[in-house]
C-alpha cells in the first residue's frame, strides 16, 4: 500500500482534521486527502496524481482498419445499399 493510503499516516493533526465519510469511495478519500491543508505536500500532490485519470480522462482515439482504402469501403458500401446521393451544384 502506498504511503499517502496507509491509515496511519492519516490522523488528525494538531491544527486539523483529515474529514472522510465512512461509505466515500477511494475517489473521494484521495480528493478528501488532497484537499486537506493540515497534510503534508508530498502526500497531497501524489494524492492528485492518482486522481488525475479518473477526473480527467485521456483522451484517445482508435481507428479499425482493415488494409482497405477509404475508397474502395464507400464503394463496397454503396453497392450494397444501392443507394448514392446525387449533389446538384447551384
């Protein structure tokens, strides 16, 4: 178990309390530590750090690709549909 996770490297100092419902999910206990001013930098920075891929995803991008070109997959697409749409230029 990680450092900042270890219960007892969370108890009340002096000047604060560490506040986390009993029913928080490990989300809100890392945000809850994170938040916490009371705790040391080094804990709430990694705190922040595991929570960063859940409260902002990375995005991506995926593509399937079969070997075939773009061309060849709209022609293939239209011969089984039968169907083109006609563009008429004003």
């Amino acid at each position: 178990m990680p450092s900042f996770a270890n219960p007892a490297n969370l108890e009340p100092q002096a000047d604060g309390v560490l506040m986390v419902a009993p029913d928080a999910t490990p989300l809100e206990f890392l945000q809850a530590v994170n938040r916490c001013p009371t705790e040391p930098m080094a804990r709430r920075l990694r705190a922040a750090i595991e929570c960063l891929g859940y409260v902002h995803p990375k995005l991506a991008v995926t593509v399937a690709f079969d070997g075939k070109t773009f061309a060849a997959r709209l022609e293939r697409a239209l011969q089984r549909t039968g169907k083109a749409i006609e563009h008429q230029p004003e």
